[in-house]
C-alpha cells in the first residue's frame, strides 16, 4: 500500500514551532537551527492544514513545497 506524500518546507522563528510540528499528524525529518527551517513528510492535502494549525503559534513564518521533492517516488 503506497501513500501519497509529499516534502513540506516549515520557516519559523523560535522554538514553539518546533514543538507544534511534533504534535501534529507529520513526520519531521530534518531541524535546522541556525538556518531556522524544517523538513516535514505528510500527506499531499495536509498543507492547507498545516497553515491553519501553525498561524497562531508563535514564530511561524512560511509553509510550502519543498523543491527537493521527488514526484515519481511512493513510500
């Protein structure tokens, strides 16, 4: 059984939206603390969910596509 899942790329300032993405639905693959980003695998619909439980927290900056995603790979 595949899944269709896609890269998400998460701006932030601070700490709470770090916290915040380990609680929601996503798997967090990579943290960058000095360069303030993280890499999130999730469904291909969850962006729009993504923004809508990450606007109020503070510190969240961006959510979008990561340009490093691969369209032909199903895992």
């Amino acid at each position: 059984m595949y899944a269709n899942r896609m890269a998400y790329v998460v701006f932030f300032q601070g700490k709470q939206v770090v916290e915040k993405l380990k609680s929601l639905p996503v798997d967090v693959s990579y943290i960058s603390q000095k360069l303030n980003y993280a890499i999130v695998y999730g469904d291909n619909q969850i962006e729009q969910t993504l923004k809508k439980q990450l606007k109020d927290v503070k510190g969240f900056k961006y959510v979008g596509p990561s340009q490093l995603y691969d369209e032909t790979l199903n895992f």
